[in-house]
C-alpha cells in the first residue's frame, strides 16, 4: 500500500462491500485475499441462472443520488452502461389498484378522505424541511409520523409504504432512517438499470480485484477466527488456516460472533441488533401487470406486502421475453414463512397473485422461484448515532464493514460502497491495530 503497508489484508465475504472493499485496497496497492464462503460472488445482490439469462434473486435498482456506487461504476468504465427510465408507482388496497405519482392520483386515492388526502400532500412536501434540526434519531417514526399526518395515514399508508422492511417494528426504528431514506428518493422517479444486470457490476470488480494482484477465493467459507499475536488467524474448512496481518470482515455481526473465538468475541462490540430477513418470490410471466415498478399491497389478503415490476426498469430483454415481477415480504428469519417450503410458498403466492389480478391466468404465469435471505436489515434502536459500532476493533487488527454500520444511511449497494472506501481509508492511515 502506498501510504503505508498494512501487510496481507483479508476481506471476508464476496457481496458488494467486501468486493468494494478489496477493489479500493488494491487499488491502493494492497495485498488482498479476498474469501467468499458461497460458490458466488454478490452476497444479496447475486444472481442465479434462469434458462440462458443471469437474473438477480432480490430486485435492485440504482438510484441517481447513489454517487459512490456511480463513481465505482465509473473506475470500473460502466456508468454508461446504466439505463435510466423514468417509474412509476402504484398501491394496492383492499384489492383496489391506484396509480400514486402524482398529486392528481392523491387526490383520487379514495382509500383516505379528502381531508387525510390534502393534509397527505401538504405534510409530504414539508417532511424533509420539518425533520431539520430536530433529534430524529431519538424520535421513533411513528410518533413523529403520527403526529404529523394523523393516525389514519399512518396505519393506511406509511407503515405499509415505507415500514415493510421493518415489519411491526417500523414504529420503533429512529425516525432519522425515514429523513435519509426520503432524502436518497426524494421525488426521484428516475431509476438505473446496469446493462448486463448486477453480474456485469460483480464481474467488473473480480477482474479488476484480480488485475491488481489480489486473490478472490470462492467456497472458501470462514469457520473460525482468531486474533494470534499481532495477526489474524482464519480457519477455513479442512485444515486450512490463513493468517492475515489485517482482517476486514463484512458479515453481518451476529454471523460474526458466532464465527468469533472466544478471546474475540469478548472484543467484539456489544451491539445486539436485531436484523430483519426476507422471502421473495420471482414471476415470470407472460404478460405485464400494471407497468408500476413499486406496489406496495396492504390489506388484500396477501402473504406479500410489496410488488416490484422489473419491465418499466428493464424491459423483458433481459427475462428472455418474460415479465419479471418479485414479491417480497420482509420478515423474522424465525418466522413460520421464512422456514417454510419454498414450492409451498411458490403455490401460496401465485394464488394470491392471480386473485389480486383476476386479468391473469395460471398459463400467463411461465415460472415462479422463491429466494429467502436471513441477514438484511438491521433494526435500529433510538440513539443508534452514538451506538453504532466503530470500524475499527480497538486493540485487535480487524476492522467491521457491514450493514449496521451505514446508518443513517440506507442499506444499498451505494452506502456499502461508501463504508468501503471508509475502511480502506482507515488501513491506509492506521496500517497497525489501535490499542484497545
Ligand atoms: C430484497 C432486497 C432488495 C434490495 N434492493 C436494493 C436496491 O434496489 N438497491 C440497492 O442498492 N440495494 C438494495 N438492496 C440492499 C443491498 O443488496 C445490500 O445492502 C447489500 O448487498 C449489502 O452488501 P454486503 O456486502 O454488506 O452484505 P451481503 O451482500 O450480505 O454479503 C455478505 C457476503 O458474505 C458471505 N459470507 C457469509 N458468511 C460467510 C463466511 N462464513 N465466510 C465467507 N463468506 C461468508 C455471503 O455469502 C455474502 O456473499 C436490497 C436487498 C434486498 C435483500
């Protein structure tokens, strides 16, 4: 490295951060192993293949305001090859479908009264502004929210728009979550596509890892590790052991402590959050819904509570002609749902999804695959600012780059991103342990 040498720095897990990681490090003129436990690089942004075509299991999009992610794609010569299209966004209520773009469509959304519908409007162009100054991230989102829009909006419309990836726990999630969420869509319509799909990305960032000298290991899953001395040691399966000068590990930290000595999990922060998973189910149809990429579906008899249409985003090119649409529910890894069967999820689902959409049949559906991920979204607590744990594990040389340390951020690949370049930063200044 050319500031300074922090030695052979491995990076444990292939999804975006580690990837980003290990791209900024030896770049920066590292050595890098780079370990992945799956047989695939990508983590929750991978890929899985469908007849001749490499199709994400969980939707992704990038936004325009993702600027690390857009400035990666950049060293990596892809920018260009985002396709930007404008979207749209529909809601599904008691069964009824409703466009909801525009301040006509409030007006018409006759799920609230007219009174909710203007005071909808009025609060929702003042929110961003109204969240200034105040401790946000000691004010939990639904009283805030409630008390700026009314309890009907809030139980009709913001908990199901924009509480699904907390689940009953959206209410208690800090406020500030909201702010920065709203804050990275905005009134933004527009959404990017990478030609070639997330894979093109994932590839891109394997050759130029390798390129630079580093090494990118699949199934090579992390047992067990240690701190040794004045380095890291990493036991993979069999009797392999890898020993590291730095380590840089982007697992969730519940999956880390588990994989933790117990010298190290002593040192480990004492951070207990809980983390939200999800079960997706993929249609591939033969012809389009509603041409909404966002439905949020509430109260209609659905084990899913959300629809995103890939057709508007993408067209069908990349489906081999069909229409891809996932549904998602995020939920307690824990949950009857998570553990159940995917074919019985996959039955479930494509019933309740032929019954939201009588204009389809059982034939316009060409397959259905279901997707679960146990680690997505950590569930913050109040005060999570001053909670959140450092990069960096004072007086061992490991250094945590995971999904719980983006807040206030919204876990995507553009803040993953941006927390990678963090950690190589902090290698790069520090490249021996900091006492503990
Ligand atoms: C349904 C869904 C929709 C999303 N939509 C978007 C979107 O539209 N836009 C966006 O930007 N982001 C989106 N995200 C979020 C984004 O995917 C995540 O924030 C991001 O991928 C997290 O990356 P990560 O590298 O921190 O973790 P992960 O992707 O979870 O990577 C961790 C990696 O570690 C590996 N691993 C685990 N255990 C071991 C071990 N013992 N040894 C070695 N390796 C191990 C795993 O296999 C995995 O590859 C979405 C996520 C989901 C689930």
């Amino acid at each position: 490295m050319r500031a300074a040498d922090p030695g052979h720095v491995v990076v444990v897990g292939g999804g975006i951060c580690g990837l980003a990681t290990a791209h900024e490090l030896v770049r920066a003129g590292a050595r890098v192993t780079l370990l992945e436990g799956s047989d695939q690089l990508g983590g929750l942004g991978t890929f899985f293949a469908w007849r001749d075509r490499w199709v994400e299991r969980f939707y992704h999009c990038v936004m325009p305001t993702d600027d690390h992610l857009l400035d990666l794609l950049d060293q990596l010569g892809l920018r260009e090859r985002v396709t930007w299209r404008p979207t749209r966004m529909g809601m599904v209520v008691d069964g009824r479908a409703f466009p909801f773009n525009t301040a006509l469509d409030l007006l018409r959304f006759t799920p609230l009264g007219v009174l909710d519908r203007l005071r909808f409007g009025a609060v929702s162009v003042l929110l961003r502004r109204l969240g200034r100054g105040r401790d946000l991230d000691r004010t939990r989102t639904e009283d805030w929210l409630r008390g700026l829009y009314g309890d009907r909006v809030w139980e009709l419309l913001l908990a199901p728009l924009f509480g699904a990836k907390f689940g009953a726990r959206f209410g208690d999630v800090p406020a500030l979550y909201l702010w920065q969420r709203l804050g990275r869509e905005g009134a933004v319509s527009v959404r990017g596509y990478p030609d070639g799909g997330y894979r093109a990305v994932i590839d891109a960032l394997r050759a130029s890892i390798e390129a630079g000298g580093g090494v990118v290991r699949l199934d090579a899953p992390v047992r067990r590790v240690g701190v040794a001395g004045e380095r890291v040691r990493i036991a993979l399966d069999g009797d392999e052991v890898v020993l590291a000068d730095r380590v840089v590990s982007t697992l969730p930290l519940p999956q880390l402590r588990q994989l933790a000595d117990d010298d190290l999990a002593a040192r480990l922060p004492d951070v207990r959050l809980p983390y939200q998973g999800v079960v997706n189910a993929l249609f591939f149809l033969r012809r389009p819904l509603s041409g909404h990429y966002w439905t949020p579906v509430v109260r209609s008899g659905t084990e899913f509570d959300g629809l995103i249409q890939m057709t508007p985003l993408a067209g069908v090119e990349p489906y081999g002609g069909r229409h891809l649409v996932y549904a998602m529910r995020y939920t307690d890894r824990e949950s009857a749902l998570f553990e159940d069967d995917d074919a019985a999820v996959a039955a479930r689902w494509t019933s309740q999804l032929l019954a939201l959409h009588p204009e389809l049949s059982h034939e316009d559906v060409d397959e259905v695959r279901v997707f679960k991920a146990p680690f997505v979204e950590p569930v913050y607590p109040l005060g999570y600012r001053s909670l959140r744990p450092p990069v960096v594990v004072a007086g061992t040389p490991l250094l945590l780059a995971t999904t719980a340390h983006v807040y206030p951020d919204v876990t995507s690949w553009n803040s993953s991103v941006g927390l990678a370049r963090r950690v190589a930063a902090t290698l790069a200044q520090a490249p021996q342990p900091v006492p503990g």
